[in-house]
C-alpha cells in the first residue's frame, strides 16, 4: 500500500502520527491494509490500555486466596472445597449507545466467554447501568433497550441475573454505561489459560461463523462521540446469538473434561486478531492463520473483514497433537463449527494467508512490547469545603424529604427491571435483588455460597476522584460484609472520559491511588478488569465511574441475612456519625446543591465496624442487615421497613448535629442491625471500640419518628415503587 494512502487510513483507524511511524520502523516496509487493522485494533485504547497501564500497576493484585490476577480472560480465587471463583466485569458502553439492545446483549455474551474460556461454569451475571437524564428524550429508549438486552441474552443462556445498580445523571445522556459481570465456578486446579505452546500444534476455530459485523469495534470504543454518530458507527456493534452461545459454554466445558486443550481464548474485542495475537505472544511462539478455512456466513470476504470482525460466539484454541478428531466431535454433536484454522511455529511472527496470497506477516514481540504506553498529562481536581451541617437548612422536614427521596430516581424500586431478569434460574440463588444488599448464590450441592455485588458512588468521584475511588471499593467491601460474607477480591470497570485532557487524566490516576489505598486497608485485591475511555459526546465527559465488582464467600449459605425487618427487633446502629451533607443525596434532591467535599473515607474504622459486623452475624445474632449509603440512615431504616413490611418507632438523633444532618447525612462505614438484644451487642460493641447506639424498635405499620412524622410501610412502598414504571410508561 502507498505510504500516503496508508498514513491517510491510518488517522481513520485511529493511530497517531507517530503510533504510524512506529509501524513502519517495526515492519521497515509500508503495511499492508490487513497489517494497518491488525495494529490498529491491537494498539487501540481498548486493546492497549496505552494510556492506563502505568497507573494500573498501583493496584495490589495479590493475596494468598488469589490463583490468577489481571492479565488472563478473567481473575481466580480459591474458596475452598477445592473450587475456584473466576470472575470480571467489561464495559460495553459505546455499543450500547448505538445500538442498546444488541450493545447490552452481547456485553453479557462476551463477559460470559470472559469467564468459560477459563474452565469455569457460569453461576450468576451482575450489571451496572448509568443513564442520563430522565428529562432527556433519548435516555427511555436507552433504558429499554439496555435491559431488554440483558435480560433477553442472559435468561436464554440460562444464567441467573442476580445483582447490579442503576443510576440517572445528566453527564450520561451522551454516554451509557452498561458494564456487565459474570462470575463461575471451576476446580481450582483445572483452571484454562490463554498461553499458547507447541510448535505445529493445531489452532482451532469453533463456534459461530464469522461475519462483518463489529468491524472495528475495539477501535470505535477507543475514540470519543459526536451527537450524531450513532446511525453511521452501527455497523461497529456486534449480534449475539444467546442460543448458540449456550452450546458453546456445553462444548466447550466438556472439552475441557478431556485433556485435549492447551489454551484457549474468546474472539472477544478484535476477533480472530486479539485472539491469535494475545496467545501467540503470551506463549513466546509464533502462529499462521489460514483464513480460507475460518468459517464465514458472508460471501466474499477480505482478510482485513475476517481478521478485525467481531462476530459474537467464537473462540479459539491451541489443541494437543491428534486431538482434532476428539474436539470436532464434540462441537459437531452441539451443532457448531469446527476448523483446523492454522499452526503455531518458532518464528514469533503472526502470519495470515487467504486465497493464495500473505495478507499479513508481523513480528508478534514488537506488537505487544512497543505498543503505544503514555504517561499522559494530569490536573488534579480541586478539592472542596466540606459542607457545616448547621450552614446547610432544612427547607422540608425530616419526613416530607423522606417521602421525596424515597421516590427519587437514583433510590426508587429497580423491580422494574428487575423482573426482567430470571434471578432464580439454575435454582441456587439464595439472595435476590432487593433482598439484601449483596445477592447470594449457593454452590450446587455444597453449603457454600458466593456473595457478589458491584458498586461506585459517581457524584462522589467527581467531587473528589481519589475518596470516591476509595468510597466505591469500601461500599463493595460493606455490601458484602452486610451479607455475612468475608471478602475475597474484586473487579473493576474503569468509566472514565478522554484521556488526553489533563482533568479526566488526572481522575484517573486519583482513583486508582484511591482503590489501591483501600484494597490494601481491606485485604481485597484487585483480580481482572476492564477500563473504558473516552466516554465523552461533543466533548462532555461522564461523571468518572470506576465501578467495582465484588465477590466473597460465606461457608453456609444459611448464614446469610438479608434486609428485611421483623417485628420486636431493636435496630441498632454500628459506625460514627456527625452529618456528612456533602455531594449527598439530600442535598441535590431536597436543597437543589450539588457541592461540597464528598463523605471522608476512613479505611480503619471499615475494618473495624465491617469485621465486627460479620462476626456478629456469622455468630447468628443479627436478624437483618442494612449498610448505609445513599439518602443516609432514615433510607436505610426505610429500605429495611419496605423489605420486611413492617415499621419502626425511632429514637431521636443526638445533640449537636442538625436533624436532617444525622437523618440524611452520608457518612462512610455504617450498618444498621435488627437483633433481639441492643443491649448485649452495644456492649460487645464498645469492648471492640465501635461505635454503636440504638436507633429505635421495629413493630407496626408506621415509620415514626414522634413529634417529626409517621409515615404507612404501603405509603413508602407506593412512593417507591411508582417512579420507574411511570417512567417507562411515558408519565413521569
């Protein structure tokens, strides 16, 4: 190719000026046009991690229950009987604002892929969903779309949808995130790993045929939007197949019962390019793909389409000497594709032939080890004031805010959607969603169970990256501590805007030192991940969302508690509170403000208040569970009221802090406890040096608060529960 048609193309891939002379210094020849996709994708921000992966080393990564972190399709931990849990979370954000069925839909399938590729059965699928507005006429049709989307791919395959968190601001109503978790169950020691080896061992495609769908999706996810992008970059978004990924998760896993894999790897991002590359390089080999035996379910197609298509439902193998036979038995007996589709060498070079011809030759080490890494500029973000409860007035009441936050869009009841997911399918889902505030999900025949949820608190992030990174993994630490369950590790999904400005940058970095802060404080390493950038429209950034899934384990799933009340239980509240109105969400649902610093982060006493916490439960002396977070206490007694339908009489705050301070106030490292004895647990409470006190008495039909208001359980559960189907129903 012409080295001025190629620069040309090269600016439409997506490769800098100088990512482009690199190319050339690597090749010392002009590239082909296949040659100019295969780097293009592979050095794409979404493939790369180019301007992320200097801050993401920060991350403690590494604990003794840690099998595999960041660096295979998904992270492992042991938890015992022998198993492990292998789990991720990917984004899926640009797609989904294209196209939000099919983006949603095949986010769920990829992440799935993610964690079957390692030998793992697919045990349960969490998500977590940002939109814009509801005032914005776009964001209906997204809502819609993105959950129709999950439940539709997700039921099919027969995975429970059991977790997630969905939330509504204006800086997502150019960008959706759709960030979709999947954790499995594998033998801890028959974990798959993408590492190819074997000089002439055969590499095998399976699943479904290839087509032009998703060409350049890796390289559409890596560039930022214009308000009117969607129509022409559809063709960039993927079609999922629930149905034949199904078959593919069988195949698969009986496969791995023989030993007849040496590695494998999902047709993830780039396709048939990642794939082959990633192994290739991983394993020190080199690899040649003969693509007039991949499967294809369009005519005519190029090497450049076949090499860069991201056609959903494919994987690729590295197969042992003489087990073809074996393997294509299997996928035939599930009615999917099987091709002997290349060979491993000792080159080190990727070489692709089609129709007689070398479309591509590269040197695999240089793709990877001079890919693009940036240390770009950073600017950090002001810090704010924290806000004096006493400066901040009420102009409500404590049970008329009630009432309005209950029924506000970030805390109104997702059984909505919901209900769009089997939760239960699969049979062992102990918590569901709205149960408690981390589902749970019993092991097949075992007492054991996982405890999964994911979490962030953006408008925190944004006031204050570094404590709202921070904030987001203590959150997932409390969830699933509330549960009973001891944390193991988490994934994260990094949801940030362009990179190339110095702020968004400097986010970035705050919220990683944050999460490392808090994942070293907290004993909960970071496993797998995904970043996403360039999340921006017209140049108008999300609120910086590093989103984090997390997993623990309980022994006995009847352990668990959820979050419902009981009557004759006295409620009692565990962790420090003084009032935190900043970035709350009182404060921007019922003062009309949206400053001040965000709640302070003290990792010590979410050790303290959480361990003390489990034991309690594990110790069986708590009845129901409830961390505090958004909306603050008085939420949080109203949740556990709806949950259980009864109510509550509550004691008043202390002096010396506002009412609606104390109420509202989103202070860190809260639980909220039902148990049947306040007494014996403030005791135990004050010889572990936590801070406790009792908050009042459940019982009745009412919440009261005497001599502020008394508010019917159906009330708050009508209030809550009208918004979001009012909603979608055009009404609200």
């Amino acid at each position: 190719m012409p080295r001025e048609r190629a620069a040309q193309l090269a600016v439409e891939f997506g490769l800098k000026p100088d990512e482009f002379e690199r190319v050339l210094a690597i090749l010392g020849r002009e590239p082909s046009l296949t040659e100019l996709g295969i780097f293009s994708v592979m050095w794409s921000e979404h493939c790369s991690y180019k301007s992320s992966r200097i801050w993401l080393r920060e991350l403690p990564t590494r604990a003794p229950w840690v099998i595999h972190g960041p660096g295979e399709n998904a992270g492992v931990v042991a938890i015992g009987d022998g198993l492990a849990a292998v789990f991720k979370m990917e984004s899926h954000n640009h797609p989904s604002f294209i196209e939000p069925y099919q983006g949603a839909a095949t986010g769920v399938g990829g992440i799935l892929r993610d964690v079957f590729t390692m030998g793992a059965r697919p045990i349960a699928n969490l998500n977590a969903l940002r939109f814009g507005s509801p005032a914005n006429p776009r964001t209906r049709r997204l809502v819609d779309g993105v959950v129709r989307g999950i439940g539709g791919y997700g039921n099919c395959v027969g995975v429970p949808t059991v977790g997630g968190e969905v939330n509504f601001h204006p800086a997502y109503d150019g960008n959706p995130l759709v960030n979709a978790m999947t954790v499995g169950i594998a033998p801890a020691d028959r974990i798959f790993l993408s590492a190819a080896a074997g000089v002439g061992n055969p590499v095998v495609y399976v699943g479904s045929k290839t087509g032009r769908d998703g060409i350049h999706g890796a390289t559409m996810a890596s560039a930022e939007f214009a308000a009117d992008d969607g129509d022409e970059k559809r063709p960039t978004v993927q079609v999922g197949d629930p149905f034949t990924e199904k078959l593919l998760i069988e195949a698969c896993l009986e496969l791995m019962a023989t030993d007849a894999i040496v590695a494998i790897q999902d047709m993830g991002a780039a396709g048939l390019t990642s794939s082959s590359v990633e192994m290739a390089g991983k394993g020190g080999v080199g690899i040649v793909l003969e693509l007039d035996r991949v499967p294809q379910r369009e005519t005519g197609m190029s090497a450049y389409e076949m090499m860069l298509s991201e056609s959903q439902e494919r994987m690729l193998m590295i197969l042992r000497p003489g087990a073809e036979e074996t393997a294509r038995a299997i996928f035939e007996k599930w009615e999917l594709d099987f091709a002997v589709v290349g060979h491993l060498t000792d080159t080190g070079m990727i070489e692709v032939r089609h129709r007689g011809r070398t479309e591509a030759i590269i040197p695999l080490a240089p793709l990877s080890n001079q890919a693009p890494l940036y240390r770009r500029p950073t600017e950090e973000t002001p810090k704010q004031r924290p806000l004096d409860p006493a400066s901040v007035p009420d102009p409500a009441g404590i049970g008329p805010a009630l009432e309005t936050l209950i029924a506000c869009p970030d805390l109104a009841s997702r059984a909505w959607i919901w209900d769009q997911y089997d939760s239960t399918v699969g049979g062992q889902t102990v918590k569901r969603p709205g149960s408690a505030d981390a589902a749970v999900v019993k092991l097949e025949g075992l007492r054991r169970a996982l405890a999964l949820t994911t979490d962030c608190t953006p408008r925190y992030c944004q006031a204050d990256p570094e404590q709202g990174g921070a904030q987001a993994v203590a959150e997932a630490w409390r969830n699933l501590t509330a549960v009973g369950a001891r944390p193991l590790a988490i994934t994260d999904n990094m949801n940030f805007g362009n990179p190339e400005r110095p702020r968004i940058m400097g986010q970035f970095a705050a919220a990683v030192r944050g999460m490392a802060a808090a994942c070293r404080a907290l004993d909960f390493p970071v496993v797998s991940g995904n970043v996403s950038l360039y999340n921006e429209t017209d140049g108008r950034a999300i609120l910086p969302t590093p989103a984090v899934g997390g997993v623990g384990v309980l022994e006995d799933a009847a352990q668990a508690v959820g979050l419902a009340l009981s009557p004759g239980l006295d409620l009692v509240l565990i962790g420090e509170t003084v009032g935190q109105l900043g970035q709350s969400l009182w404060l921007r649902e019922i003062a009309g403000r949206e400053d001040g610093a965000p709640p302070s982060v003290d990792l010590v006493a979410e050790r303290r208040n959480g361990d003390f916490v489990r034991a309690e439960i594990l110790a069986g002396r708590v009845a129901a569970c409830h961390d505090v977070s958004d909306g603050g206490l008085l939420v949080a007694v109203a949740e556990m009221a709806m949950a259980g339908r009864v109510g509550a009489t509550l004691a008043p705050g202390p002096d010396g802090i506002p009412a609606h301070a104390f109420w509202f106030g989103e202070d860190q490292a809260r639980y909220l406890l039902a148990v049947d004895d306040a007494g014996s647990m403030l005791a135990r409470a004050a010889a572990s040096g936590v801070p406790a006190r009792l908050l009042g008495r459940s019982g009745g039909e009412e919440l009261t608060l005497p001599g502020a208001f008394s508010i019917s359980i159906d009330a708050l559960r009508a209030a809550n529960a009208a918004w979001l189907p009012a909603f979608m129903a055009g009404q609200a």
